[in-house]
C-alpha cells in the first residue's frame, strides 16, 4: 500500500500545487480585506461559492461559454463585496472587530441558505470550463497535467504578481497600505479611507469568486464545502500571520500539497481536513506568540 | 436594584417558570418534543452566555462540544449498557476536558484568532473525528446510537412531557448555577477578565486558571445538551452537531443576547419554534430559517448591539430604576467600592 501511494506522489503533487494556487487567491483577498478593513471575513468562502454557482449557472446550466461564467461571478462577487462594505461594515466604523466579525457570519449565513434555496443542496460535478478538458503529459513523466490545471496555476500566479504590483506601484496601491497601516494618519494625507476600505472589499471578493471558479473542475462542489474553503483560505492567511501576501501565498501551495499527500496512503475521509486543522493551530500556536517579527503586506 | 426592581424581575422568572411548566400540558406530542429541545437548545445557549457574556470569547464550536456528549452517551448507553446517569456524568466531564484543552491554545489568542479556532475545531470534527471510519467505537461509524430513554428516581421519562419537565428542571438548574456564577465572586473576576485582561492581572487574577475555567463550564453546559439531547432523540448522528449548528446557534444567542441569563430558554424558543411559526404561517419553508437568523443578526447588530433581551430587559429595568447619579468627588475608589460597582 505504501508503495502504491508513493507511484501516486507525483500526479498528487500537481493536484497539491493546483489546489494552493486556488488557495494562494482566496487568501490574498481574505488578507487584502483584512489588512484594510480590520475585518476577518468569515464570510469570504460564503462569497466564493455565490459567485461560483452564478457561474455554474450561466455556463453550465445555461450553456453560455466558460468566460462569461466567470465574468459573471466576478461581477458578483464585486457586488456583494461592496454590499457588505457599504451597508453593514461602514455603519459599524468604530465598533469592536468582534462584532464585524460577528457581521461577516450573518453574512455566511445569508448567502448559504439563499444559495441552498436557489441552487438546493447536492453536490454538483459540473466544472465551468474555462479552457479544454485535455492535457499534456510532462516531460519525462507519467504525469498528465490537464490544461485547466495549468490555467488555474498560471491565473493564480498572474493574480499573485499583479495584486503585489498593484500594491508596489499604484496610488490605489499605496492608499490601501496606508490605510492598512494606520487609517488616521491616511485620513490626514487626503485619502478617502470609505472608498479604499470598499475598493479591498470588491477586490478580495473578486479574489474569492476567481478561486471558487477555479476550484470546480477539483471537487464535487456544493453550496457547503465552497463555503468552508473560507478556513483553508484562513490557515493560508495565518502562514502569512494575515499580514503578508508573499508568505500567505506560499502557506497556500504548502497547505495544497499536505492536504494532498495524505490521500496517497490513507482512504478515510477527513485526512485532509485533520491536516488542515494541525497546520491551523501550528500557525496559530507558534506565528502568533506575542513578540513575534512584524511583516510586511507586499 | 431597588426593591421594586427586584420584586418586579423575581415575578416574571416566576410566572415564566409556571409558564414554562403548564403550557406544555396543553400542547400536543410533537410541540412538547420541540420544547424539549427548546429546552436542550437552550442549554447552549446558556453555555455562550458563560463563555460570550461572562468572559467575552467567542465560539463557532459550541456543538462540537455537544456531540461529545451526544456520542459519549451513545456508545456507553447503547454500546456498553451503562446507567445513563453515570454516562451522562461521563460525558459532561468528557467534554468539559475537551474544552478546557480547546481553551489551552486560546490562552495567547485574542478574540479574533479564537473565532477561528474554534471553527477549526468544529470542522475537525465534523470532517475527521466524527466521520465514518475514524473513531468508530466512538462516534458509532456509519449507523447511529440508539440509547434509550432513562428513568428518573424511578419515574419512566419515555413520556414527551414528563421528559419535557425532566430537561426544563436541568435547565432551571443550570441557569441557577450560571446566575449564582455571575453575583458571585468567579462572575466579577470573570468580567474583569473580559473588561481588562492587563487591569485584571494586575491586581493579581490569575487569567490562565480563570480563562480555562469558563471554557471548562462553557464546553460541560453544551455537554450536557448533547447527552440530552441524545436521549430525547433516542439517537446520535453526527449530522446534528456540525459546524452549521454552531454557527446558528451562536448567531441566536448574539441576537437574543448573551448578556442575561434570560436569554438561554429565550434562544431556546426561538430555535425550535420560529421556524415551526414560519411553516405554519408564512409562505417561507423551515429551510430559510438561517437566512432570517442571519438577515436579523445584520440588523441587530447595526441597531441594538447587546442582544434583544438584553436591550429590552434594560429597557425596562430603566422604566422602573432610573439610572443612579454619576458618582461624586468624595466617592474614593476603595476596592470594596469597586467591586460593588462592577457587579451591578
């Protein structure tokens, strides 16, 4: 049995990479919102998987193509962003953080029931195809790796690069770690923390919507597992201790690949989810001790 | 308070608690079932207003906790024919251990980082512990525990109302038990714990003791909901105490309020009963039932911050008792001062 698990190593690794690229953008939209918001959204899976059945319903239910879904769902995904930043985060402006938080579950409770109601419980297997279902076998292999599976890596990757860019080099960018870093002093500068607070809204949820596009063609999805990716997306984050986006994107393709490993040897369901949770009180327990070395965001 | 106040708070527990009693009389089986879990429910809730109202943490695993109950009963009852009562007493340790172990990691966690370990811990054991194949001799693998009703100082409970009036008792009891927690002393070092960590270390509290002792009560509370609850239902099954159960239930109690002791057989009811008023009298099916719980959490949230019960409760209690004069210059601080201060 072991080694039949350890032929399988390889082609679980490009599946442990795939699932840390989808990871790796979850998180950063869950790092982006929280640095400059104050706000650990807890429903940021919830946002995920509303976006990810949208799409499912315009390009596999309505048959339109697989990029008209996802720019679907990352419209919506946009919009329920600024939905919760505008109406029931503003207001809240001052507030403990644990009452936003508390605001975000309302949230997950919300989106998850009036997704069951819409798109009912079961489980789909119905990926939204963004790009053909063939594959190429890697040099010197036997490993097939499919070409969504690239896609889903290369996106990913771009995303990663392009959220630090914007960050580095643009005004937005600058403002939003301004704010992050202290929304008095921003205020002072003349930058209108509201509209960058609602800009990081919009840009993590389209983040969650993008990863939850890319996670169908991996797992049977149905309106409850999307909604718990939000604890991975968190394990991620907390690997970059919710502050840095290079390291929470490298804690995402770890995170991948010990969630796939296991599956190689053992059978029972939940492995991965045991693993999960070891690494969560890892990061928690050790990242967390008080002390420990300021990072930065990008 | 004044005496008014008092006599005032004193007779609505009463009628409440006679209330409580006889309106199930009068109602069919299937009601009386629901208000035993009302009464299970509330439990739970009361479990939040230890750990949430009292020391100002928050949980999403609160049925993690229940299900060691629920299964720690199962397998003993139904599994190894033990007495119920000792399985029960098992269980509640059983969990009140698991919680103090949760608690150990939350020590050096603010509350944020908390929230997301006990999801963590909820979804391990939803996905792992309590899942087929895992712990079998546990959580009963695929089938489910069947532990049969038990009998009380040998009068039977297999009928809906006299087990209705055995868990409402447990839940009187509990509330008691957590009231006298809050007057006492553990109940102002617990709010000054929440109020001030550093203020309260300061003069001496030790935070570690005190913090493991409010999960410990916190995770025994939902326990003994658990062990209850399995068997009023004369089954456990893993799927009554996933991490979506948590999240609703702590959702009800942040609406109700975890401030008053009131609030546990209020969330209770409003668990159990307001979808039951949803099917019957509005075109929405129980299914919605998260969604209003969430759609109410937003808005209370945003408009009445500490709880329904506890804004109305206030509410009243200022009707009867106008607020005591802001204290003067010659009202020193002595520490006697202070902790009277701090428990009204």
């Amino acid at each position: 049995m072991v080694l039949a698990g350890v032929s399988l190593l390889p082609g679980f690794t490009v599946i442990g990479i795939v699932l840390g690229g989808i990871y790796a953008l979850a998180a950063i939209g869950l790092v982006l919102i929280y640095r400059v918001s104050g706000v650990l959204n807890f429903a940021h899976g919830a946002v995920a998987m509303f976006s990810t059945f949208v799409a499912y319903q315009v390009s596999v239910k309505s048959g339109l193509p697989g990029w008209l879904g996802l720019i679907a769902a990352i419209a919506v995904g946009i919009g329920i962003g600024f939905i919760i930043e505008r109406f029931t985060m503003r207001p809240l402006t001052g507030r403990p953080a644990l009452t936003k938080v508390v605001v975000t579950i309302g949230w997950l409770l919300v989106l998850q029931t009036l997704a069951g109601r819409i798109w009912g419980q079961n489980a789909y297997h119905s990926p939204v195809r963004l790009v053909s279902k063939s594959g190429f076998r890697l040099i010197g292999t036997s490993v097939v790796v499919g070409y969504d599976q690239l896609t889903t890596v290369i996106v990913a990757v771009v995303l990663a690069l392009a959220t630090a860019a914007v960050l580095r080099f643009t005004t937005l960018g600058a403002s939003m770690r301004a704010v992050a870093d202290d929304p008095e002093s921003a205020r002072l500068w003349g930058i209108s923390v509201n509209r960058v607070t609602a800009a990081s809204w919009m840009v993590g949820s389209a983040m969650a919507a993008i990863a939850g596009v890319l996670i169908t063609p991996l797992i049977n999805f149905d309106t409850f597992s999307l909604t718990l990716v939000v604890i991975d997306a968190f394990t991620a984050a907390l690997i970059g201790r919710l502050t840095s986006l290079p390291y929470a994107v490298v804690g995402a393709g770890l995170l991948g690949l010990a969630q796939t490993y296991p599956r190689a040897f053992f059978n029972t369901s939940g492995v991965s989810e045991a693993v999960t949770f070891g690494l969560l009180l890892i990061a928690l327990a050790v990242l967390f001790r008080p002390g420990a070395r300021k990072l930065r965001m990008a | 308070m004044t005496a008014d106040a008092r006599v005032v708070r004193w007779t609505a527990v009463g009628v409440g608690i006679a209330l409580g009693v006889l309106i199930p009389a009068f109602l069919s089986n299937f009601l009386r079932s629901l208000a035993s879990d009302a009464a299970i429910a509330g439990l739970i809730v009361l479990s939040l207003v230890v750990l949430t109202g009292l020391v100002g943490q928050i949980s999403f695993c609160q049925y993690s906790f229940a299900a060691i109950g629920a299964f720690t009963v199962g397998s003993l009852v139904a599994g190894h024919h033990w007495e119920f009562w000792l399985a029960l007493l098992v269980g509640v340790c059983f969990a009140a251990a698991v919680g103090v172990l949760v608690a150990i990691p939350a020590l050096r966690l603010s509350g944020l980082f908390l929230a997301i370990l006990t999801i963590g811990v909820a979804l391990f054991f939803d996905r792992f512990l309590l899942a087929p194949g895992t712990w079998d001799s546990f959580s009963g693998g695929t089938s489910s525990w069947r532990p049969g009703r038990p009998s009380f100082f040998g009068i039977g409970l297999r009928g809906e109302y006299a087990f209705y009036l055995f868990v409402f008792g447990i839940l009187l009891v509990a509330c008691l038990l957590v009231w006298n927690l809050r007057t006492g002393k553990t109940g102002r070092v617990l709010r000054a714990v929440r109020e001030s960590e550093v203020a309260a270390s300061t003069v001496g509290l030790n935070l570690t003791a005190w913090k493991l002792t409010a999960f410990g009560i916190s995770a025994a509370l939902a326990g003994l909901a658990g062990g209850l609850s399995a068997v009023r239902v004369g089954s456990a099954s893993a799927g009554s105490y996933d991490f979506l159960h948590s999240v609703i239930i702590a959702a009800i109690a942040t609406v109700v309020g975890v401030g008053a002791i009131t609030s546990a057989p209020v969330g209770g009811m409003f668990l159990l009963f307001v979808p039951e008023i949803m099917r019957a009298w509005t075109p929405f099916s129980t299914q919605w039932f998260p969604f209003v719980t969430g759609i109410l959490l937003i808005f209370q949230l945003v408009y009445a911050p500490d709880g329904a019960v506890v804004d109305s409760e206030r509410r009243i209690m200022r009707r009867l008792h106008p607020p005591a004069p802001p204290p003067t210059a010659d009202d020193t601080a002595t520490p006697e001062r202070v902790l009277a201060r701090t428990s009204t």
